[in-house]
C-alpha cells in the first residue's frame, strides 16, 4: 500500500496518493479502499490501472478472510475453555471414583495400595484402546462369557485383565448368549462410585450371594 502513498507530515492519518495525488483520511487502510475502488467506503482513484486496482482488491480480500479465521479460532478457543471448565466442575467426581477404584483392587487383591498401572489399563479398556478395538472384540463382545472374553482380549493390560477374571469368573453366568457383566459393572457407576468403602463392601458381598442364589435356582 505504501509504495502508491506517502504520510503527510505533521498528521500520522492522513495519507497522499501518489497516483492522484489526492489526501485519504482514515491511514494506509483507506488509501488501499481508494486504490481498490471500494464502494461506500471512499472516491476511487481515477489514474489507478485496473492491474494495480485488482491486486489492492486481492490483499484487502485476504486481510478480511484472515480477520474472519482469526475470529473463528478465537471462538473455537473459548468454546473450548468453557467445556475444560464444565469438565473441572467434575473433578470431585472423578477423584471419588477414583479412590473407589482403589477401594476394589484392595478388596479383590488384598494389596495396601494398588499399581498405576491398573489405573491406565481402567482408562485404555473405557476409551476402547489396543486389543479392545479390534473387530473381533467387538463382534465377541455380547457372545462371549465376560471372563473368556477378558481371557482373550484384555492382554493389553494385564493387571486389569487379572483382576476382572478374578471377579468374574466368581459370579458370571455360564451361558454364551447372555452378557453379565456381573460384579464388575455392578461396583462401577458414578453412583456407587460415590459410596464409602464399607457400604460398597455390603454391596458387592450381597450381590454375589444373590448371583450364587441364581445360579442354584437355575
């Protein structure tokens, strides 16, 4: 813009033109509009060639499409801040499943306190990762018996794996067709997540004499 004006001395804003020598308010912005002929804005130059006058058209063009990403990215930004602040709303949420999670690998294990390792393999095996992606899993998923099922793809995380056999195969029905996920996803709700160690206890010793209950029945 500036190699077809010059700055008028003494006043920053206002800019001469070199083509038609006439004085734009308003800075380089405005001369561009006055060489680019832009309606509304300001008078057009009238020795401007229609070469010069396109090219000038082409950089304000790419300056409002950048100004219009720029806005969108911003927005994008925003809107992504407000869903991480809805989330962290949530922490306390997670951090209680979280202790209860450490709750189950003490009562399955007996361990004072249980590896990060299971931690991982919980957050891999919700988040469908590895072997739980497979085809196969998928389609085995509600065929299978849960504990075979595990047996067979949950070798990407074996302490996991260990553990919910260890559960499963204690309460889980013997039919294929059916899926029963028992103990496992009876313990892991956000509901029963938030209940304390001995009452969580209650539960689950209820349910697997329930499960026994069903079992001689049948």
């Amino acid at each position: 813009g500036w190699h077809f004006g010059v700055r008028i001395v003494g006043n920053c804003n206002n800019v001469q033109c070199k083509l038609c020598q006439k004085i734009i308010r308003g800075g380089i912005t405005r001369l561009k509009q006055h060489i680019a002929h832009n309606k509304g804005q300001v008078a057009g130059c009238p020795r401007v060639t229609s070469f010069v006058r396109e090219n000038i058209m082409k950089l304000l063009k790419d300056k409002k499409e950048k100004k219009i990403d720029f806005r969108k990215r911003k927005e994008e930004f925003e809107y992504r801040l407000r869903e991480d602040d809805e989330e962290d709303s949530d922490e306390g949420m997670r951090i209680t499943s979280q202790q209860s999670i450490r709750s189950q690998c003490e009562l399955v294990d007996g361990d004072e306190k249980p590896t990060m390792g299971f931690i991982y393999e919980l957050v891999l095996f919700k988040d469908m990762g590895e072997t739980f992606a497979t085809p196969q899993a998928q389609r085995a998923w509600s065929r299978m018996n849960p504990a075979e099922w595990w047996l067979m793809f949950g070798s990407c995380s074996p302490e996991l794996q260990r553990v919910t056999i260890k559960v499963l195969s204690q309460t889980t029905s013997t039919t294929n067709c059916e899926r029963n996920w028992s103990t496992f996803s009876y313990i892991h709700t956000k509901t029963r997540n938030r209940l304390k160690y001995r009452k969580l206890q209650k539960l689950v010793f209820t349910h697997y004499n329930m499960q026994l209950k069903m079992r001689h029945i049948k």
